[in-house]
C-alpha cells in the first residue's frame, strides 16, 4: 500500500484532519475544515454559539459519519477504525451524563466497564481517577447529590476512566461559579502536562483559551483563523497606549498625533491610541516625553482576537 | 458479555433507585385492584353465584359464595399479572427515552459498545423487573387469598404462570422498546404511559368481562395480544378454582362462563386453543423485534 503524505506525517500529530464537512440537507454545520493537533498539546477550539463545534467534536468522536473529508486520530481512521478510536479518546460533554440516583463509585465503575473488562484493573482504575481528580471523599454519594463542580469532576473522571490518549471537553467549565471553573481548570492542566495527555477543548472563556498550545477559531462552519495564541494575538489583538496629557498640553499632543498618522480618540482626562505593536509605543512617547504626565501600554488580549475574527 | 451484564444491572439500578417511577409503573394494578375491591368484585361474585342458583341443583349457598370470591380474586389476579407486564415494561424503557433526552445516549454511544449490546441492555432490565414485580405480585396475591381460605395453586400451574409471565414481559418489553425508538421526549412517553395504563384495563378485558364489552370491541380486541396474554393467564389462575366452584353444573354452562370472563376466547365459531395463542402472542413479539431490529439498524446509519 502506498502511504500518502497525510499517513507520514502523522507520527506527531495526534489529531489530523482534512476537508471535513457535514451538511444537513440545507446547512452547512461544518464547511471543509482541515488542521492539526499535536502530540500531548492543549488545543482550544473557540467560535460563537452554533459555529459548528460540537458537530466537529463528535464527529471525531465517532458519533456523528462527516459528509465528506477525513481524520486520522492517533493514526487511525476515522470510520473504518471507530471501535478501536472509541478506545482512546475520553469525551466530557456539555451536560452531565452520569445517574443522579447512583453513587459515584457505581457510576463510574458502570462507564469504565465499558472499556475494561479486568475487575482488578477496573478498581485500579477508579483509584487513580479519583486520586486526580479529588473525588475520593464523594464516592459514596450519589451523583445527583453533588455540587456543579463535583460533577463536572466527576464527568471528566468518567472520562478517564480508560485513560484515553485524548481527551476531548466540550465546554467543561460552562455554568459553574469562578472558583470552581478555576480549579476544573486546574484540573485540565494538570493531566495534560503532568499526563501528556492531549486535551481538545472547545470554550467560551477566552482566558481559559490563552493558555492552550494552539488555537482554532470556527464561525459559521468554517475555521478561520489557526495559530498559536500569542500569534493570534500579534495579528488581531491591537495593543491600546493611554496618554496623560500635561494641563494644555492636549491640542498639542493630538496634533502630532494626527501628523503621524495614528488612530486615536479623546476621552475626558486621556487619550487613547491603537498601537500595531507594544513596541511602536517608545518613540512615540520619546516624542511627547515633556507634554505628558504619564501613560498606560495595554496589550490585547484573547477576547479581542475572538470578536475580531468572528465578527469579520 | 460483560458490558451487557454492566449496562443490564445499570438500567435496572437506574429504575429501582427511583422510588416514584416504580410505584407509578404499578399504578394501573392499583386501579385494578381498587375497581375489583370497590365496585366490580362483588358484581363479578353475584353473577357466579346466580348462576349456580339457577342450574346447579340444591346446594350450599355460604360454600358457592366463598368459592366464587376466590375465583374472582384469581381472575382478577390474572388481570393484574399481565397488566403489570405492560405498564412496568413500559416505566423502564422510559429509562431509555430519558437517556436519549437527557443526552446521555451520546456517552453511551462514544464508548466502544455495540448499539445493539446498548438496546439489548434496555431490553433485558425491562423484562428482568418487569418479571421481579410480577412475580412479587404473584406471591403477595397468593399470601392473601391463601391467608383468607383460597385453595393454592399446585406446582404445575405455579410454573405454567411463571412460564406466561415471562413471555408476556418478553413481548411486551420488546414492544415498547419499539414504541420508544419513535418517541424524543420524556414528557411524550409519560403521556403514552397514561394512555397506556388507562386502556390496558380495556383492552385486556380486566376492567369488564369480555361479556360486558360491545361485540364490535370485543371482536377487535381478539387481534390483540394482550387479550390472549391474559386469557391463557387467567386459565392458568382459575383452572382450580373453576373445577371448585363450579360442581354439579352442566359442561356447557361452565364453557360459556368461560368465555363471558374471557378465560377461553372464540374467534369465528371455535374456541381457540393455548398452543394457537401461545403461538399468537410469540408470532407478535417476533414480528416487533425484527421491526425493531430494521429500525433500530435505520436509526444507527441515519444518526450517524
């Protein structure tokens, strides 16, 4: 068999996919998406309500056959190997799916032994989840007893309960308070660098998605921008430069301005300026050293990415 | 194998652990049971008695009632064994709509289980309580009507009744799984729930003998199974109390009694016999299942 260059170059990447689509009758949930995730990264997979996630989700879950394209997960193809991609990769869905009448012990026992058939391994199993994920003193209640963030522990206990190669959240943290959304968070994290695991997340929190390794941004089916996060930030993020002005100085100040061609506008005591870069603040401010009185350098953040290229 | 055990045991967990849903899956023995102690008990034991009054001869009044309330209790047990196999099959496979509605079906889905292994599950948890409540309703009826001076079936009849349980369960339950893969929401199969619970009294003829009902229902209702299911049932239950009661009274009297209660069903001119609905209720479940087989297989490829 001739190996095509997709199977190659495949060895560090975990995820790979080509052309992806999923129509229904009319619409176009997913229009020909292709992109990479590495081996052990954290990918963050952002877009608005309804841009086409959960579509793409499961479909590398297996739950849902794509239209047209293919995806190789962990080497494997997708639709002809599904059983034995099911095997590894754990999904933490939006919604709990876990029993509220069973404990967590029966309910996790139940999920994992659909994966592992060794009752010995099974038990080993569920120690080391609930070790990671801090469950050991709610084993015993029932599910639909515990708390939001419990649960949402809970949920990604479930699965972990075969250790995937990856595991995929589909905005795990939607709903909870600050807190709890901190230490799911944590959570996260943790089994990714301390795991290797590779983890695929779709958010909505953008400070949650600045910490992944890359990122793709969906809207309206299509993935419009893929990059690092400080790369997408260098693109789309503008850094704000506040001037201070000196008492009368301001005239002055916004006639260089305008000489320079800069975008700016005047707020009551300062005055605002659109940076490209962080850098092009220091001549700037080497020039209007003697007419201000201070000044605040702001650099774009992950939320200005995200309105910028979904609002295009 | 062992996933099928894991989820069979979780499904059954699932709807025992719910305290409301089992006791509304009995519901319509409750109303069974409250519409024979009530108001149809005593009429059904009139009409025995006035029956034995009239052609049986000089006998013992005070012996012909107890015999006729012990008869009436096993019909009406009768009633409420395949009742119950109707309403608690359907109570748990609304544990599979939940799951759809709830979207649990989807982490189900992505573990590497077969969709049919996940349907069988279902399957197997409702005819495995279905059977459970059943058979405790039989052994609380049989405590009651034994502990007030019924005669007890013997061991034969105790298996016969154990055998039709089990097929009524396993019909039914496939059935519904059936009924279920058409419907989306909780709410929605509540509402076939009520629907359900509400006719089953009718259809199987337990609410009113099959003597009581119109002749146009009552022609309709033999192309059901549920009535056969309680007929062969109710045979099973009464035999021993029929022989009882119904002493030194000529054959064709007891026949036609037979078929006022629908203990014996005529289609046409002839009575049918056990093997033909034996065979009936079988062919009905059979039918649903490879239905439920081409659906089901349908669902997976269009879902997906």
């Amino acid at each position: 068999m001739i190996k095509t260059e997709m199977e190659i170059r495949k060895v560090s990447e975990m995820i790979t996919v080509e052309h992806l689509k999923k129509y229904y009758r009319e619409v176009r949930a997913v229009d020909d998406i292709s992109f990479t995730v590495e081996k052990g990264e954290l990918f963050g997979f952002l877009g608005v309500n309804g841009a086409g996630k959960s579509t793409t989700i499961n479909m590398l879950c297996t739950l849902l056959k794509p239209t047209e394209g293919r995806a190789l997960i962990n080497g494997m193809e997708l639709g002809k190997e599904d059983d034995e991609i099911k095997k590894h990769i754990g999904i933490v869905y939006q919604n709990n799916c876990l029993d509220h009448l069973l404990t967590v012990q029966e309910n996790l026992l139940i999920r994992g032994g659909l994966y592992e058939k060794d009752k010995e391994n099974l038990r080993h199993n569920l120690t080391r989840v609930t070790e990671i994920l801090n469950l050991t003193d709610v084993l015993k209640r029932p599910f639909g007893k515990l708390s939001g963030g419990q649960k949402r522990r809970c949920e990604i206990a479930r699965a972990l309960m075969h250790t995937p190669d990856i595991l995929f959240l589909d905005e795990p943290t939607t709903g909870l308070d600050p807190a709890t959304r901190k230490n799911v968070w944590e959570t996260v994290s943790k089994l990714q660098k301390e795991m290797g695991m590779t983890v695929f997340l779709t958010t909505h929190y953008m400070e949650e998605a600045a910490a992944a390794d890359h990122i793709g941004i969906m809207d309206h089916g299509h993935l419009v921008e893929y990059g690092t996060p400080f790369s997408l930030k260098e693109t789309y993020a503008k850094d704000k430069l506040y001037l201070i002005p000196k008492a009368e100085q301001r005239e002055d100040i916004v006639m260089e301005l305008r000489k320079n061609n800069l975008e700016y506008s005047v707020l009551e005591e300062r005055i605002f300026v659109k940076l490209d870069s962080t850098l092009s603040a220091m001549p700037l401010l080497t020039k209007l050293e003697d007419r201000i009185q201070g000044f605040e350098v702001i650099q774009g953040t992950m939320d200005d990415v995200f309105l910028s290229v979904t609002e295009q | 194998m062992n996933q099928y055990i894991n989820l069979t045991k979780r499904n059954c967990k699932v709807f025992l652990r719910d305290r409301g849903a089992v006791f509304f899956s009995l519901l319509a023995m409750l109303i069974v049971l409250m519409l024979m102690g009530i108001f149809l008990g005593n009429m059904n034991e009139e009409s025995i008695v006035n029956l034995l009054k009239e052609y049986g001869g000089v006998r013992d009044a005070l012996a012909d009632e107890e015999n006729a309330k012990h008869l009436v209790q096993y019909w009406t047990l009768a009633g409420i064994l395949v009742v119950n196999a109707v309403t608690v099959t359907l109570t748990v496979t609304g544990n599979m709509v939940t799951d759809l509605h709830e979207g649990k079906l989807a982490s189900l889905y992505s573990a590497p289980v077969s969709r049919s292994v996940i349907a069988l599950a279902y399957i197997t948890a409702s005819v495995f309580i279905g059977t459970l409540m059943c058979v405790l309703t039989l052994g609380i009826a049989l405590f009651y009507i034994v502990a007030t001076g019924g005669q007890m079936l013997g061991y034969e009849m105790l298996a016969k009744i154990l055998l039709l349980i089990v097929l009524n369960v396993c019909i039914f339950a496939v059935i519904m799984y059936l009924a279920a893969l058409f419907v989306k929401s909780t709410s929605a199969w509540n509402g076939i729930g009520t629907v359900v619970g509400t006719l089953v009294g009718f259809v199987g003829a337990i609410y009113l003998p099959m003597g009581n009902l119109p002749e146009g229902v009552a022609a309709v209702l033999k192309y059901i199974p549920i009535l056969h299911g309680t007929a062969l049932m109710r045979s099973a239950c009464c035999e021993a109390a029929l022989d009882h009661t119904f002493t030194n009274v000529p054959a064709e009297l007891i026949a036609e009694y037979k078929e006022y209660m629908g203990i014996q069903i005529k289609m046409g001119e002839e009575l049918v016999s056990e093997t033909f609905q034996v065979l009936f209720l079988a062919g009905c479940g059979i039918i649903a299942l490879i239905v439920l087989m081409a659906v089901q297989k349908k669902r997976n490829i269009s879902d997906r």
